[in-house]
C-alpha cells in the first residue's frame, strides 16, 4: 500500500489545540497520532475549485492536511452557487482561488493555502506539482486531464481523479506505480464536440458532492497508507439509481505515459484533443467551452453577432433562425425560432428544405452546437448558414437583459 508520505520525513508535532480538534480522527486506531501527524504533513493540490474542487478541498481541510494547493484561473458566478458549496453569494465576482481561501480559513485556521490564480498548462504543471504529495484532478475538460494525468507520471505523484456529468460521475486513482493511467483507460480523446460539458449538458448540482468526498477519501487513504484505493479500479456512480459499479483496470504495458514511457515531456494537449485555443480577455483566460471562437470565419462557417442578427430582424431580412437547443433549454428562454435539437439535425434536415438557400442563423446556449450543426447542414447541402457567436447567452447579455441567463 503506497503512501504520500515517506516515513523518513521528520513528521510535525501537534498542539493541544490540534490533538483536540481532530479527536475523533485520533482514536481510530488506523489513523493515530502518527497519522495526523501525516495528515498535517501533506502538500495536496486541488486542480480546480469549482464542483469536484469544492467539497474536496473542504474535507482535505477539516480533515487536517497541512497544505492545500488551490489553481484555478475563473471567476466566481452565479451559476456556479447551485454546486460549488466552497463559495457564496458574497463572493461572487471574486477569483475563485481567493473566494475558497475564505472558506478554508474559515473552517481551519491552521491549513496553509497556497494559491496559484493561473490556468494550468504544459509549461507550468511540471514546476507546479513538484511541490505537492497528491494531485487531485477536479477539472472538467479532457486536454486538461490528460496534461493532469501526464504530469502525474512525469513527477510520480498519484492522481486522485473524479469526473461528472448529468447524473452520473466517476472515481479513480491513477499514476502511481503499480496501477495504470488515465491514458490506459482512455488511449485516445473523443472527437471535438461530441462529449458536452456540465455548461452544455447539464450536472445535478448533489453529483460532484458525492464524487468530490469519494476523491477526498482517496486522499487521504494514500496519504495515510491505509485502506484499498481505488488503484487499477474505476468506480462509476449513478445518483438516479443511486448505484456503484467498480470496473476493474489493467496497466497498459505500451502506454505511451505509464508503459513504455515514450512520453518523455508534456504536450500541447489542446491540439492533441482537437480544440481551438481559448482566446484572452483582459486578466483571464475566456472558458474554453463558452463559445466556438471569435473569428468571423470557423471550419468554414460565418460567425454571425447577436447585434448583426438583431438589425436583420428588425429591417425583417429574409433570414431563417434555427434553434438546435433541447426542449427544456427552449422552455427557460428562447427567441421564438423553430427548434431542433443538434442530435435530431441529420434526422430531420429534411424539415428543413424550403429553406435549403435562405439564409440560416443558426443558435444553441453559447456557440458550441450550433456550430455543429451549421456543419451537418453545410454538409447537406445547405448553401448559406452561419452560427450565432455566443448563442442565446450573448443575446441576454447585449440584446435583451431581462432574458434569463442559464
């Protein structure tokens, strides 16, 4: 059973204060003194403070690791509230790093918050997490948990992994000696597009709770050298059913990470996940999932504003607006277009044939499916369409405020 924490490290004492507080984790006799002793020992970097970071960093806390990394480059949002417990009302607007630094403080005045306000990337992950005993991945995209996963083998820190979306979500440790990678579970990322993000898609707001202890747990397993982690296991949650499953896992003898180690420095994982670079805005990288680009022009497909499509429809252009939402998104807020999901395009482009020269704008929440779908119609034929920049978000924002956002 593997530890975070060499036995050789001078392990710290701790205070009256200290032995009181954790107790309960005292008396247990799998974790000790000596045990919290580990716990205030351990470096832990959390990637990400959103939904899986929040409860994990929260547990990590008051279980008493010493040191709890927070990088994270967003800002709080409203949006985020429904299952970001680690933030508030008040703290909306703040970095999210700085806005978890209250919380954490708050709950244990004696943890060491070291925050790195940045977006993780090839260039500084390597000199990031040799600094840290546990990685815990709480990202939310694949170029990210692949440059995660790719670090953790490079420096020989265990990743703590935990994935969610709609109702379902996963569990795993990865990168350790003995037990095999993210890459062996998942050689080759999905095409672009065709796994929707918790934005797009949607996450019950409970889900990453349950998957953000269950990494927690494991945390604190391997810090402490206790108990099974979950090593050469994928455990996978359904909340609807409120079922567990466990897959078993096999280290991949040629993984070019963990196996044959042909992967000797990280990547550009943006290109190597098919994805357009996020583009800057001030201070703060633009989420990549926001929106398709900012070009007029993507993969041959006109990018259309909401103030350009505004003037079409006031000066009562011949234009046709599609909506490739789904029908509960069109219950929330809509602009009185027709609507067909993305998933149905193919299916039912025949519904659209009187309109196979029009012109098309086509619209989704943010930019990302509409632009799918102005390809599958392109592809069908369609002579002269183009996707709504920002999608429906941009027009609450700049066309009409009292739209609600989602």
């Amino acid at each position: 059973m593997p530890t975070a924490i060499e036995e050789a490290v001078q392990l710290p004492k701790l205070s009256n204060e200290e032995i009181a507080r954790y107790s309960r984790h005292l008396i247990l006799p799998e974790v000790g003194m000596e045990g919290q002793q580990k716990l205030k020992a351990a470096r832990v970097l959390c990637v990400g403070t959103g939904g899986l970071g929040a409860p994990l960093a929260l547990y990590l806390t008051a279980a008493g690791v010493g040191t709890i990394g927070l990088i994270d480059f967003d800002v709080v949002d409203e949006s985020n509230l429904q299952r970001q417990i680690i933030h508030s009302q008040s703290t909306v607007g703040k970095l999210k790093v700085d806005s978890a630094e209250l919380m954490l403080k708050g709950l244990n005045k004696n943890v060491n918050i070291v925050k790195h306000n940045t977006m993780l990337t090839s260039a500084n992950a390597l000199e990031i997490f040799k600094e840290y005993d546990v990685i815990a991945d709480g990202t939310d995209n694949f170029q990210t948990r692949y440059l995660v996963n790719d670090a953790c083998v490079l420096t020989g820190k265990p990743n703590a992994y935990g994935s969610i979306f709609r109702f379902e979500g996963q569990a795993s440790v990865f990168a350790t000696e003995e037990g095999p990678c993210y890459r062996c579970l998942y050689p080759e990322p999905p095409p672009p597009g065709l796994v929707p993000s918790c934005a797009e898609g949607g996450v019950l707001g409970i889900l990453p709770g349950l998957i953000g202890v269950i990494q927690a747990t494991e945390v604190i397993k391997l810090i402490l050298g206790i108990g099974d982690p979950l090593i050469g296991r994928l455990l996978l949650v359904d909340a609807l059913g409120m079922g567990f499953r466990t897959l078993k896992l096999r280290k991949n003898p040629n993984c070019p990470a963990c196996g044959t180690h042909e992967i000797q420095q990280l990547i550009d994982y943006d290109q190597f996940c098919g994805i357009e670079k996020p583009t800057t805005v001030g201070p703060l990288e633009v989420a990549r999932d926001k929106a398709v680009a900012n070009a007029a022009i993507v993969d041959g497909i006109p990018q259309v504003t909401v103030e350009t499509l505004k003037k079409k429809l006031d000066a009562k252009e011949n234009i046709f607006v599609l909506d490739v939402r789904e029908p509960h998104e069109y219950q929330i807020a809509n602009l009185g277009a027709p609507l067909i999901p993305v998933g149905s395009i193919e299916s039912r482009v025949n519904e659209l044939a009187d309109h196979k020269n029009d012109e098309i704008i086509i619209h989704c929440r943010s930019g990302a499916r509409s632009q799918k779908a102005a390809l599958a119609l392109k592809a069908a034929g369609f002579t002269n369409v183009s996707n709504l920049t920002g999608g429906i978000l941009a027009w609450a924002e700049k066309i009409d405020p009292s739209m609600p956002k989602y």
